[in-house]
C-alpha cells in the first residue's frame, strides 16, 4: 500500500516546514529544494501534483500489502538525480546522508534517534514508475505554479517564445557495420550461455570461449586493417573481412543447427530462445551488411542501416557541427518563454525542425496569449510562417535561401533584428539541460528514454522557479539590512 506522504510527527523528526535553506548558497541542489519546499507547503498545488502521481502510480495497486515508498520521496529523489546530472550511487547516498534533503523528504531525525535509510534498489525500481505522459501533466502544473506564484504573471499578458532543437544522445558506442556485427555474435553466445549454466547437460558448445575469443580477434583485427594506412591496405581489409565474415557464417549456421535441441520447459527458456532468435536476426543482417559494403564495395542505403541493436530508436543526425559533426540519438524540440521555463517540448521522430512547427502551434496557441515567436532558418517554411502569422504579432522566422526585397527589408528591420538577437539565449537554456542531465541518456529502452527527457524538463522548470525564490529572498534580506542600520 503506499502513500502520498503524510508526515505523521514522531519524537525527534523534523517538519518539512522546519527545512531552512540558505538565500545566499547559489547551487543547482538548494534552487531545486527551495521549489519542491514551497510546492508542498502550498495546498493547490501540492494537491494537483500528488493527484497525477497516485493516477499514474496507484491506480492499478491494492489498498492492502506491504508498504511502498511515499509518492512525495519517489518525485523528490527523481528530480535531485536529474538536477545534480548523478548516477543511482551518488543518489543513494545523498537520500541517506545529506541533511537538508533528508529534511525536505520529510524522514531526517535530530541526533540520538535511529535514522530511517532507503536501499539502492528501492530507490531505482520506484523511479522507473514515473513515465513520460505523467511528467507532461506534472511538469504542466510546475509551469502554472511558476507563472503564477512565482513569476506573478498576469492572466492577460502574452508570452514572448523561443523555439529551437538538440540532440539528446543515447547511450551507445560508434557504429561500424563490423562491431554491430560482433555485438550481436556476443549477444548471440551470451545467451547460450544462459542455457548452458540452467542445463549443463547440452552438447556441442564445449568450445564456446574459443568462439567468443575468435570472434573478438577477427573483429579486432578488421578494425586495425581499416584505420591503417600504407601500402597494401585494400588487400589486407579484405583478406580481414573474409576471415571474419567466415567464422560469423560458421557461428550462424551452428546456431541454427544446436537452436532446435536446446530444451524450453519453461516460460524463462522461452524468453531465452525469443531473444535468441532476434539476435540471429541481426546476425545474419549485419553479415549481409558487412559483405556488401566492404567485400562488393556497394553504398548502403540510409534505410538499412542499424546504429544500435541495443537502442534501436537511435538516429544517426547531422545538423552541420563541425564538432561534432555526427550525434547519435533523438532530435528535442524545445520552447522557452521570457522566463526562461520550458513550456513545450517534443521529442522528433526523423523529422526534420520545419515538420514540428504546425503541431507545435496547434498545442501552443489554444494555451497561452502569444506576443512574439522566434525560430532559427531550420523551421522556416512559407507555409508555417503564415500559419503562424494569423495569431502572433510578431514571428521571427529567418527565411532558409535567397531573400526578395520584402523579405529582406522585414528582416532588416529594428524589432525584426532586436528579436532575432534575443533568440541565441534559447542556447543558453539547452546548455542548461545538458547539465540537468540531457546530454546523453543512461537509461535503457525507448520508454526510459523518453520518460528520462521528462524528468530533465521538469528538473530545469524546478531549479529555475527555485532560483527565482531565492532571489527574492536574497532582495528583501538587502532590503531589510538598511532599515536596521538607520534605525540603530
């Protein structure tokens, strides 16, 4: 059964509304605590954020059983991971040992009484409950908390927006059609393995290190012949890449032989010979692969390509860095308001940045008042910028080519141009995610990936409502200081 948190007083606990944190400590981790603090202490919307987690999170559990950890410790730890860009490890040990999240989450004790601990793995298994569509609502009510509470924005006034991409990286070395090849041979013995530990009793697999050891070398030795230079190079890539594409035939066809004979008895040998089975899939794919591009000298066609057989979503971008000039991952399309808060975001599926601009508007301009709106060349189509033109007064679209004399004379002109400066802060704002940890994803799988991106949006809007608190504290501190001078 779990809770959202009810702090229920016990001797030597410590209220919530105790927690004291420095106006004049500017770091990541006190901004993000001053927010969640005034958050909780703040009924309507501590009300609407431990609605969506117990939707979410609840709805499918009983009202009896063991007890599991509260909602409030669950959202807090996930959103100091993200803030502090750190890993489960660091995480764990900052839930037990450091004082003021302790004191925020509501479980640190004064000296003498036994502390209450969390385990590293309660704390990564709770985590990975929070999904992407319930990061979009929470992270909506933190947008309305900050314009509201915080920011003291008015009903009526209008927003002035920043639209602009980035890659968000998955987690995954650099792909070469011949180490995507010794990937899935690895995978491919592992899970042999796998069924040679469970049933030792299965023949024809006593050489399997040597199978391992040999696919590795060849691997190897392809890669050297490939980076080298000097006399006689093609010769010798293609000498490697015969031996190796020979042994991945020889282990393929093994595989096929031996995979009829290995015994299924149970739901987890099931799951053994699915994955199996998938993975001499892309074995056989990537010696297709292999063969075609090294052996026949044949240009693969974008669509066939793999970049991962592990994160399969992954994409290979080029968006025309010099450095780097290739990423590997997915496109985020983001948008920043006068505040500096996230109000949208949208994760790109091979879509190039003109392609988002019309879902864009229809989830933005039903929302909010809109004053101005500015892009860079990427977004710019005839179409979208007249779309967007029927609702904002002033829309900052640099047209992608060769300008008439009324275009150009728009884009010379003193708001046009004043606007156009003022987009470059959006860069500052993604420097700031990649530091909230949207980089390059840890975590495992398109569904974590895409939940991950949620908890590194929330975690920015957090630290810079945060930020915002403590900076008002900081000025009415200044404020009060002369009048105790005057006075005395």
């Amino acid at each position: 059964m779990r809770k959202r948190f009810e702090q229920q007083l016990s001797f030597g606990q410590i209220p919530i509304e105790d927690l004291k944190l420095s106006a004049k400590t500017k770091n990541s981790l006190n901004e993000l605590l001053a927010a969640l603090q005034v958050i909780y202490m703040n009924k309507e919307y501590n009300e609407k954020i431990f609605s969506v987690l117990e939707k979410y999170i609840c709805s499918d559990k009983k009202q009896t059983g063991r007890k599991g950890m509260d909602l409030w410790h669950i959202f807090v730890l996930s959103q100091v991971r993200m803030c502090m860009n750190t890993s489960y490890n660091i995480l764990h040990d900052l839930a037990n040992n450091h004082k003021n999240l302790r004191k925020l989450m509501g479980i640190e004790k004064v000296f003498g009484f036994e502390p209450i601990e969390f385990e590293y793995q309660n704390i990564y298994d709770n985590i990975s409950l929070l999904s992407d569509q319930m990061l979009k609502e929470i992270n909506a009510i933190v947008l309305e908390f900050g314009h509201r509470e915080v920011f003291k924005k008015k009903e009526t006034s209008a927003l002035r927006l920043k639209t602009d991409s980035f890659v968000v990286e998955s987690n995954v070395h650099f792909p070469t059609d011949y180490n995507l090849l010794w990937d899935c041979a690895r995978k491919c013995l592992d899970t042999v393995y796998k069924f040679l530990g469970k049933y030792p009793g299965i023949k024809g697999w006593r050489k399997i290190h040597n199978w391992k050891a040999e696919m590795k070398g060849l691997m190897r030795e392809l890669g050297k012949a490939s980076a080298s230079g000097g006399k006689g190079k093609q010769e010798r890539v293609l000498l490697s890449a015969k031996r190796y594409l020979t042994k991945a035939n020889a282990l393929l066809n093994k595989l096929q032989t031996e995979l009829p004979d290995f015994p299924v008895l149970d739901k987890t040998d099931l799951l053994y010979v699915i994955a199996l089975e998938g993975f001499m899939d892309l074995l056989a794919k990537h010696i297709d692969l292999t063969k075609r591009r090294i052996i026949q000298g044949e240009s693969i066609p974008h669509s066939e390509k793999m970049f991962s057989i592990f994160e399969t979503y992954t994409e290979w971008i080029k968006k025309g860095k010099m450095r780097p000039n290739v990423e590997l991952g997915k496109k985020l399309s983001i948008t920043t308001d006068q505040y500096d808060l996230i109000i949208d975001y949208e994760l790109m599926n091979s879509q190039q940045d003109r392609d988002v601009v019309i879902g864009l508007a229809d989830r933005l301009l039903g929302r909010y008042k809109i004053a101005s709106w500015s892009f860079d060349k990427g977004y710019w189509t005839k179409d979208n910028k007249k779309l967007l033109q029927l609702e904002v007064p002033q829309v900052i679209m640099p047209k992608l080519g060769k300008r008439n004399q009324t275009e150009a004379e728009e884009e010379k002109a003193r708001p046009f141009r004043r606007l156009k400066n003022k987009h470059s802060a959006i860069e500052s704002n993604i420097h700031e995610l990649e530091n909230r940890g949207l980089e390059r994803c840890p975590d495992r799988g398109i569904c974590r990936y895409t939940s991950y991106i949620g908890l590194g949006i929330c975690a920015y809007n957090l630290k810079k409502i945060g930020c915002q608190i403590l900076k008002a504290r900081r000025e009415a501190l200044e404020n009060v200081a002369p009048d105790i001078q005057l006075a005395a």
